[in-house]
C-alpha cells in the first residue's frame, strides 16, 4: 500500500507490506530507484511489517531544492521522522546503495532505536581499510565504473543532458548481472525520474558526496554497536568485494552473506535477498 506522512522535514511517500502487528522493519532504496526496489522481495518477507519509504529527492517523496538536506546524515534524520510519525520507536532497518549510507548515519545518530542492521552493496561508512583497500584496485581502472558519481556532481551539467533522456539514463543502469531487473520496476524507476526536479535532486545526493565523506573520516575508529549483517552482491563493479575488507573492526557483531548477483541484487535476486534478511532478524 502507498501512502503519504506529513513530517516536521517534509513529505514523504511510504509503501507497507505486511500485517501491521508483526516486527516492524525499514527499508531503503538507492539510486535510481525508488521504495518500488523492495516490492518483489517484500512478497518474502511475510514474517514482517515493512515501511520502505521513498528517500528525499526520489520516488514520490518531497524534492526539496535545499542541497544540504542531501547530505546523508540529513537524509537520515528524514527516516527518524517517518518513524517518529508512524509511532516506531524501535524497529529492524536496511538498505541497500546509497539507503545503505543512510542507515549507517542512523546507526550512529541514534543505535539505540536499531534492534538489527542490514547493509546491502554500499561501503562501510567508518571502514578506512575496506575503502583504501577497494581503492588499489579501482585506482587501476582510473575509477571508470565510478564515472557517473562524477558526472552527477558536476554544476548544472546533468540537467542540461538529462532533460527528456530519463527513460534512457535509467534503462542504462538498470541491468541486472546475475537476473534481469523487472520490467514493472524499471518502468518506476523512470515514471519518478521524469517528476520535475528529479534530476537535480538526483544528483544532489552525489553533490554532498566531498561533505559526507568528511563527516565519514570521523566516524573512523568507532564501532557500530547493532547485530549488523552485510548482504553483498558479489559482481558489482562498484562497490567492489574488496569495500568488505576488514568490517569486523567496525561493528561490535557482523556477518556477511555474499550473493553471486550485481549491484542491484535487491531487483535481481529477490528471494535470496529475502531469506537473508528473514534469517538475520529472526535469529
């Protein structure tokens, strides 16, 4: 069910899965997606009451101009008040790409309110040694797979090209490696690129990139204190493999699942995505 919460920080569209009186679990999306990005695996995730909110500047959610309010520590506070509206104290909470930031920077902002973490293809926020570990190899490739994070940085530029070229843009990275993405979700993902302002809100999240990495260097050295489990798709060429170097020191109680799949695993492989997820939270 879609539906619209009125915060202190904006408004927000949620989509619910479930029966509300179950364990109450948050999930993110990243980019290009939307809170669409869960629903196929949501279909396995029957022991839970799920919210999954579109992030600020994506989905149907508010597209606020302020580019500060990109910075994902901000980003974060906006799910704090989704949860704050909808009555949630505590609850289990994931994301995947870049809600994968997010929910580390509310795992730090407040870890009392997190039973259980699930963290799926983004880097370990307070992990130097995954990060300079992943950068020795993708140094060598001059960070090629990484060339849009820079073009979506750049002042102006994506608006100019962008502009009428959605369906292509987001077509582009919405290819699956180890299954094809679902049509309906592409399809999604595209009908909320093209709302206006989405393409500078879009990139705005990739414009705060030079803050939030300032922000990360200070978490360095500090322990996520939450059951943390990290879901990785093993094929990405991104968030390479090699990000998960050395996250025992960054969490006080971790494991890994590794899943033969892309980037986008959550669109990909939905089951398996799933059944971690069960696996993890009700353990």
């Amino acid at each position: 069910m879609k539906t619209f919460i009125t915060t202190p920080r904006g408004k927000f569209n949620i989509r619910t899965y479930g029966e509300s009186g179950k364990p109450l679990v948050i999930l993110l999306h990243g980019w290009p997606q939307t809170s669409y990005s869960w629903h196929h695996t949501a279909a396995y995730l029957s022991d839970f009451y799920v919210i999954a909110p579109d992030i600020r500047g994506m989905g149907d959610s508010n597209r606020e101009l302020d580019i500060k309010l990109y910075e994902k520590d901000e980003m974060a506070k906006d799910i704090f008040a989704i949860a704050d509206e909808l009555g949630m104290e505590q609850f289990c909470l994931g994301g995947h790409d870049w809600g994968g930031a997010i929910v580390q920077e509310m795992a730090f902002l407040h870890p009392e309110r997190i039973k259980k973490l699930v963290i799926i293809n983004m880097i370990i926020i307070n992990n130097a040694r995954g990060q300079n570990k992943a950068s020795e190899v993708l140094v060598k490739y001059l960070f090629r797979s990484s060339w849009y994070q820079f073009f979506m940085s750049i002042k102006e530029f994506p608006e100019a090209l962008l502009a009428g070229k959605e369906d292509i843009w987001v077509r582009f990275f919405s290819r699956g490696i180890s299954k094809p993405i679902p049509e309906d979700a592409i399809q999604e993902y595209i009908r909320c690129y093209k709302i206006p302002n989405s393409i500078t809100t879009a990139a705005n999240i990739y414009r705060t990139i030079s803050k939030d990495r300032a922000r990360w260097k200070t978490y360095e050295g500090k322990k996520i204190n939450i059951p943390t489990k990290i879901i990785h798709g093993i094929l990405d060429p991104v968030i390479i493999k090699e990000y998960i170097i050395g996250v025992e020191d960054c969490f006080s109680q971790v494991e890994t699942t590794l899943l033969k799949g892309g980037h986008f695993i959550v669109d990909e492989q939905p089951e398996a995505v799933a059944n971690a997820i069960t696996e993890f939270f009700n353990g």
